[in-house]
C-alpha cells in the first residue's frame, strides 16, 4: 500500500510538472491577433501547449512586463521594444526578428479610395491611428503624415486608438472615414471587402521590423518561441500580410 502510495503520489507531481511546462502566456502586439491563431494551430499540431494570449500594444505590453507581469514569450510589433525587455533584464533569449510590418491607409466606407491627399479633404473628418507613443504602426503613421507634408493639416482629426486594434475598429465601424493600419488586418478573413485599402510605399517609413523576445526558460515557451522563426511560421507571416524576406530569423540565446 505504502509503495502503491508512493507511485501515486509521484505520477500526480510528474503530471503536474509537465502540465505546468506546457501552459504558456505569450503577449502579442495586436497587429498580430489574427496570424496568432493560424501560429497556435500549427504550433499545436505537434507541441501540445496551452497557449494564452494576452493583446496589447507593444509599448503597453512592455510596461506590464517589467512591472512583472507574469508572460513567457512577448511578440512585439518592432524591436525597440523587445530591446527595452531585455535591458531591463526580462528577456532569456532575444530579441530576434521574425517579420516586417507592412503599414497600409484603409477606408470601410466604399465611397472613399484611400491616398494621403484624401486625408486633408473636407470629406474626411476623423483618421484613426494608434498611439504613436506605445505602437509602431502609429508611430509610422505620424512619420508618413510628416514626411508629406500634411500632419499639421490634419492633426486636428487624428482619432488615437490604444492598439492597432481600436484604431482598426474605429476606421471599421466608419467613426473615423479613413485611418492607418496594418496590413495582416485589412486582408483578415473578417475584414475582406470592407472598403478599399492600400499599401504605403514601403520607403516612406523606417522599416517595421517585428522581434520576440523569450521571457521564462520553460519547455512550453521555450518551443513557441523557436517555432515563430520556422519555415511553417514564415508561410503564415507571409499569409497575413507580412513581409519575412528582410525578417532576420536567427534565435539567439
């Protein structure tokens, strides 16, 4: 009896040392929110892991995890923020480059075909960003409207978003006629046909190069984290509307 407790006993830790490797919290940039799924599905085909996801802007994201919240793998929507991680000695591993952001000017409205003169007409009234402060894309934005000659014009319009995300949703539900965002948004399948978007030409703004960082040496995150720089991956970045051919997919440790 006392052995038979004995093995109980053990399978009982074992079981829950392993569960506990393969529950993970990754937080993701919200440019991200749609490729994430796509990534898990495939990542879980042969890792079984629960994966939490928790959405933020990178910037947001940043301040939580130096405060100490409690992530495994953080994926930002640029570099310099995955840097700040690891200067602050969060990070185990990284930051490495896994995609390029690619930043597009969007309009639900069907009336309205997006370009940078569009936003100082009167028929616009509110151009959604996302914080510039706290997401790259919103800082790209501003930098685009500067670059052209037009963000003085229209800084009385700008709507800001906490995210990506909210920014997205304001040009989606028309509050704002037009608005930046990325790309891996508008071709999202519940975002196809609305309205009419286009690319901002890669040139008119520093390049978006996207990084990850690892934040706990576990086997679970630690198995996620690699994944991202895959080949597997890669198709799926590129699937939701990244760039992966100036990615640099090196994982250092």
């Amino acid at each position: 009896m006392k052995l038979r407790l004995l093995l109980l006993i053990s399978a009982f830790f074992v079981t829950f040392y392993t569960n506990a490797q393969h529950k993970i919290t990754v937080a993701v940039a919200a440019n991200m929110q749609y490729a994430m799924e796509a990534l898990k599905d495939a990542f879980n085909k042969q890792n079984k892991t629960d994966i939490s996801i928790v959405l933020g802007a990178s910037g947001k994201l940043t301040q939580q995890i130096i405060a100490g919240a409690p992530f495994d793998v953080f994926i930002s929507a640029d570099t310099a923020f995955p840097a700040k991680v690891q200067a602050a000695g969060m990070a185990v591993a990284g930051p490495a480059n896994y995609a390029q952001g690619v930043l597009v000017l969007w309009s639900a409205r069907g009336d309205m075909k997006p370009d940078i003169q569009l936003l100082t007409s009167d028929r616009v009234s509110h151009i959604a960003i996302a914080n510039p402060a706290t997401a790259p894309y919103g800082a790209a934005a501003v930098y685009v409207m500067k670059k052209y000659q037009v963000y003085d014009k229209v800084a009385g319009k700008l709507v800001t978003g906490e995210s990506i995300t909210q920014a997205s949703q304001f040009i989606a539900s028309g509050n704002a006629e037009v608005g930046f965002t990325a790309k891996s948004i508008v071709i999202a399948e519940v975002m196809k046909g609305k309205g009419h978007w286009v690319e901002v030409k890669r040139g008119d703004y520093p390049a978006i190069k996207q990084a990850a960082v690892l934040l706990k040496n576990n086997v679970g995150a630690r198995q996620f984290y690699e994944f991202l720089f895959s080949a597997e991956a890669k198709r799926i970045f590129e699937r939701f509307g990244a760039c992966v051919q100036a990615a640099k997919f090196v994982v250092r440790a």
